[in-house]
C-alpha cells in the first residue's frame, strides 16, 4: 500500500541545493516537514524560507555534528520518519592527480557520512518500530566510472554498507532503501562530459523517484528505471564484453570531454584546488 507523507518529518543532508531542494520541495508538496541540513547555515536558511522548510547546521562528516541534527529536528519537528542521506560531492580527475585532501573529503562526505546519518537514525527508529531511511547512491555504486575513481568506491561502499545495515534492520520495522540515478544536471555534474545514449536526468526526476520509494518502500530504486536490468545484465557478461560495452557508451572518455573550466566555481566551493588537469590527462 501507498504511505500518505502528510505530516510525516523528513531530515534531508545536503538538501539546500540540486537533489536534496529539489527532494524537499516534492515531500513539502506532499505535506511533509522538512528538516534541510547543511554546512552554510546561511544559504540553506534563504533556501528554507523560500521553500517553506526548516534549516539547520550540518557538518556530515562529524558525527557529533549529525547527533546534533537530529537532536534539534526531533525537538522542533517531531520525531524523524525518514532520513534522506542525500549530501555528496565529486571530483573529476585521474586518480594520481587527485590531491590527498581531495580524496579524503569525498570518502568522508559520501561514504562517511551516510554511515553517520545511519547510526544517528537506526536506534530511535528501531525503538519506536519504524522509520525509514534513503540513500543517495548514484549509478557508479554499481559500475565504476573512470576519471571519478574516488567517489566511485565511496559510492559502492554505500552500496555494501546497505546491503548489510538492511540486513540487520531486519524485523525493526525500519525500512531502508537505496537510490541509483544516472547523471542529473547538477552542479556536481557541471561541465563533466557526456556518455553515449545516457541522457542527463533533472533534479526533479530524481526528487520523485526518492518521493516514490518513500511512499512504496523497495531495496533499490533505479532512475530511470530501465537502468536496472540493463546494469544487472552487465554483470553477467565477459569483463571483456563489459569493456566494449563502456567504449561504446564512451564512458571512457569522461576525462577527455569533462570542461573543468566549467567545475572551476563548484570546486572552489569546496575548497579544493582547481588547477587545470586537462592538460595532464
């Protein structure tokens, strides 16, 4: 049956920009509360009250700071029914031209950070015998994308950490479920390059397939959906063919048609260095 999210409280990470607005505004639609954290308090307060959220400070990869979340969205909201684990960010670059703290903060964000989000969610929502909690995942969770290296394996550890949490919420009443979109236009996707006969989804694509699992729970939720027998088959195939098959699509090529100019002002924004690495590929 459809759960009707009508003044059910949802805490979105990273949701003042992209996926994570774009998921707050369709759960605001469908007369949830929701709890936006992020790390400028400032940018996602602007975001809240355009939106008709709630905003607070998020660092996800301090533990303490995530408690802290969830401790105040609890006091002011109610009790969380669903955790969207949605913050992430990715650096385009072969891998030993990739700086260490480049490195390092991608784990921590996406792999480090959901791991978090889960351990502040799993004790109170198992006590009160339900609950539900989302992962962004991304595509690469499954298939590796050269030139994304980094993010690629903290997005298949999402993956193995689910696959394993799920199991152990077993009988909780606590659902858990992951999402794996392909490419959306975003600004972590900004000027990166374009696979063959792989179309850029839109925030609000992903947005209603996050909306979708929360209403009808599953373990993984393809977007778009014909994805997930297409990357299933791929396992079943030769690594050989599967190397032809990523030639084709010309996911090889990313290093060679991502415009870093184009990252130049998302990765400032996290802090790391911006030199021009084309000339380096």
């Amino acid at each position: 049956m459809s759960r009707n999210l009508t003044g059910k409280v949802v805490a979105i990470t990273g949701g003042s920009r992209g996926i994570g607005r774009a998921t707050a505004e369709l759960f605001i639609h469908q007369g949830a509360k929701v709890a936006i954290g992020a790390r400028n308090l400032d940018f996602a307060a602007k975001v809240a009250d355009a939106i008709g959220a709630r905003a607070y400070q998020l660092d996800v990869t301090v533990p303490a700071s995530v408690q802290q979340f969830w401790k105040m969205v609890e006091a002011e909201l109610g009790p969380i029914d669903i955790l969207v684990n949605n913050a992430g960010e990715m650096i385009v670059s072969r891998l030993e031209h990739e700086s260490d703290e480049a490195t390092l903060h991608q784990i921590q964000v996406n792999l480090l950070g959901t791991l978090n989000g889960m351990k502040a969610a799993i004790a109170p929502m198992s006590e009160r015998g339900h609950g539900h909690i989302i992962n962004m995942v991304s595509a690469v969770g499954m298939v590796g994308l050269p030139g994304c290296a980094t993010y690629s394996a903290a997005k298949h550890g999402v993956v193995g950490l689910s696959e394993a949490v799920r199991a152990e919420l077993r009988g909780t009443g606590v659902d858990l479920s992951i999402v794996l979109p392909i490419p959306a236009q975003t600004e972590l996707t900004s000027g990166v390059g374009k696979g063959r006969f792989v179309p850029l989804l839109t925030v609000q694509d992903i947005a209603k397939a996050v909306v979708r699992t929360a209403r009808r729970p599953v373990y993984n939720r393809y977007v778009p959906g014909w994805t997930n027998p297409v990357t299933r088959s791929l396992f079943l195939l030769p690594q050989s063919w599967r190397d032809a098959m990523g030639r084709l699509l010309k996911a090889d090529q990313l290093l060679r048609t991502t415009d870093f100019q184009a990252r130049t002002g998302y990765e400032a924004r996290l802090g790391h260095s911006t030199k021009r690495r084309e000339a380096a590929l």
